[in-house]
C-alpha cells in the first residue's frame, strides 16, 4: 500500500511537472508569436514608408526641381539658398490659411526632427509661408512667426516677398492656387503642406505631402540624409 502511495505521489508530481512544462512552453509559444507580430508590423510599416516614394516624390520628367531663393525672413533679413552652411535643407511650403494645415504640419516636421537625435544638427529646417492674396509682406512674415514661436525646433520662417514665393513655389511644382492644376500628373493635394528635402549643395533629393506620424516623417527624412 506504502508503494503504491509513493506511486500515486510520484505520478502526480510528474504531471505538475509536466503541467508547468506545457505551460512554459504555450507561454514561449506566445512570446514568439508576439515578437513576430511585432517584426511583421515593422516591416509593413517600413514597406508603407518606401511606398512613399512612388506616391509623393513623383515628378514631371525631364523637369529640373527647384531653384535658388533670396527671399526675407520674419526678421526683415534676407536670406539666401546658399546660407545654410552646407547642412541639409528641409524646406517646406505651407499655406497661411484659417484651416491650421500649417501649424499641425509643422508640428509634425518638427517632431520628426527631434526624432532624427543628433542628426537633426545636419539638416536646416526652413518654412516658406505662402500668403492668401491681399496679404502684404509686413502681415505674411507677423503670421509666419506666430505659427513659428511655439515650435521646439527653431525654423527659419521665410515669407516675402510674396512675388518671388509664389515664383519658388512654381519652381518646385507646388500647386497655390491655380499655379498648377490639381489634377496635375505627379502633383500634390492642392494647398497641402509639402516638404523637400535638399542636399548640402541645394539640389533636390526628393519630397513628402506632410503625414500625420512623425515616425514617418523622421524615416523618410533619415533615407535622404
């Protein structure tokens, strides 16, 4: 009787042991699960952030992008394409409207920024504020700053004269108000805030319609540099 007790005792404690061994096991079973969801979402995630390219970055061919500025900041100062000392250049053109695209845009590119660490010293980060019509320059560059101040990152807000924004904005294919039809092939939402990333030199590299993640926006900014 004493053997078979030990027995019966015995056959219990293997099935506890074999119990927390299945247990173990269905726990490492989901981890692992958990970690693959977690690196197939990742690669989905950098798959969208690739596809930008062909979505965004499309421009009409054999057409050269861009042009150097000389355009007057919220200070009054003239500022050139070539006063950056041959960091990066974010530029991004924005529309000076009640719809708060711009101030939601820049707080997006500003966190992206930050998102870059250290690397953010290597690129100049420069809104070209696209007034309404009927706006003055005095009144484009004191709205350019106020969408400016509470930012973390210190832009430098470009915005008169109105002319030769609009003549940059062409020079880059931003569509403004009748520029360029939005149905254009390879054109951006019309009025949407739009990013360009420029090389050390000034030369296009490519550009973004502003989305809503910063992640993104540091990503994309981070395959330019």
């Amino acid at each position: 009787a004493a053997r078979i007790v030990r027995n019966r005792d015995t056959l219990r404690m293997a099935g506890r042991s074999l119990s927390k061994a299945r247990m173990a096991m269905a726990m490492a079973v989901v981890a692992s699960l958990a970690v693959l969801l977690v690196v197939m979402n990742e690669l989905r995630r950098e798959a969208a952030i690739e596809s930008l390219a062909p979505r965004y970055m499309a421009a009409p061919a054999a057409a050269s992008i861009g042009a150097p500025f000389s355009l007057v900041d919220i200070a009054g100062q003239r500022v050139t394409s070539g006063d950056f000392g041959g960091r990066h250049v974010l530029l991004m053109f924005a529309p000076l409207d009640p719809s708060e695209r711009a101030t939601a845009a820049l707080q997006v590119a500003s966190a992206a920024l930050l998102g870059l660490g250290q690397r953010a010293a290597t690129v100049a980060p420069v809104l070209v504020a696209i007034a309404p019509e009927g706006d003055d320059d005095a009144a484009a560059q004191r709205r350019t700053a106020t969408l400016l101040a509470p930012l973390d990152i210190a832009w430098t807000g470009l915005a008169a004269p109105r002319e030769d924004v609009l003549k940059l904005a062409r020079s880059y294919y931003v569509p403004v108000g009748g520029l360029h039809p939005p149905a254009a092939r390879g054109a951006p939402p019309q009025n949407a805030p739009i990013a360009f990333i420029l090389n050390a030199k000034g030369a296009y590299l490519g550009h973004l319609a502003v989305p809503t993640d910063p992640a993104a926006m540091t990503a994309w900014i981070g395959i330019n540099l």
